[in-house]
C-alpha cells in the first residue's frame, strides 16, 4: 500500500486545492485507492455544474447518448438488477411525487390495449415512435402523443 494512504489514516483535515479551505475529511470523496480526492465534494459539485452549462459540452452528450443507447440501456438494467432495492425505492419515489400520474398511466395503457385509445406519431414533429404526454393527470385519456425528445421539453416547460 503506497505510503501517503497511511499517512492519510491519522489526518482528520485536509485543505481543498480549489478552494484552499480547511476541511474535514468527510468533506472529500474517497477514491477506491484508498486516498482522499484533492478537491472537496462542493468545488468538485461546483466544476461539474458548470461542465454542465457549457454548450459545447451539452452537444457531445446529447451526441453520445444518441450513438450509444443501447450500451447505456444495458448498463442501466444491469444496475437496477444489482440494485433492485434503491431502484424500486427511486420508482416508487416517483410515482408518489405527482399525484393520479401512475392512475393515468394505467388508463392510458389499458385503454391501449383494449383499442379504445389509438398509439399515434409525434404531434410535434411526425415520429413513429411517441409517448402519451398528460398535460393534466386528472384527464387520464386526454393525452397529447409527443415523440421522448419533445415530451421531455414538454415536462420542462411545465416546471
């Protein structure tokens, strides 16, 4: 074990790089080496925050994500089957945050699936592929079909 991981274990502080704060060390992430990150969790929350703002940035995500949703569906199945707990706890969290959402989520399906509502393309754009977007859980049926690109602007633009 390299020597800096024992002298870490005596130390109770640490002054952040970034910042040049002392503070303590459950203020920093500890790596799987067994040493303390550099910088503290808040200019390490701070950095990625403003990564994430950065345009360019947001392209190459958006790019990647596109190029390989198949490779992150499967990782997120992997982690949900590793972790069904804390999945099933996170859904759960969900679908109790917005009251009647899970109620017309079901009607809807049913409704699909009885042939008294009919799948239909993106109102916005065309795709094949849509999601029944409710604009008001207390209208179960009343949907308005958006491809995921556009139902995702829709629930940000309602927030």
């Amino acid at each position: 074990m390299p020597s800096y991981v024992h002298s870490m274990k005596s130390r109770t502080v640490k002054t952040c790089k970034k910042c040049l704060v002392v503070k303590p060390l459950t203020d920093f992430t500890l790596r799987k080496e067994g040493c303390y990150r550099g910088t503290c969790k808040a200019c390490l929350n701070s950095y990625y925050r403003d990564l994430s703002k950065n345009p360019a940035r947001k392209a190459a995500r958006k790019a990647y994500v596109a190029n390989h949703r198949d490779l992150m569906n499967r990782s997120n199945a992997k982690y949900r089957a590793a972790n069904k707990e804390k999945a099933s706890a996170a859904l759960k969290a969900r679908r109790n945050s917005v009251p009647g959402m899970q109620a017309a989520h079901n009607a809807v399906t049913r409704a699909v699936q009885s042939g008294l509502l009919e799948r239909q393309a993106c109102q916005t754009c065309g795709h094949k592929k849509a999601h029944a977007h409710h604009p008001d859980y207390s209208k179960p049926l009343e949907v308005v079909w958006l491809c995921p690109l556009h139902h995702k602007a829709a629930h940000a633009t309602a927030h």
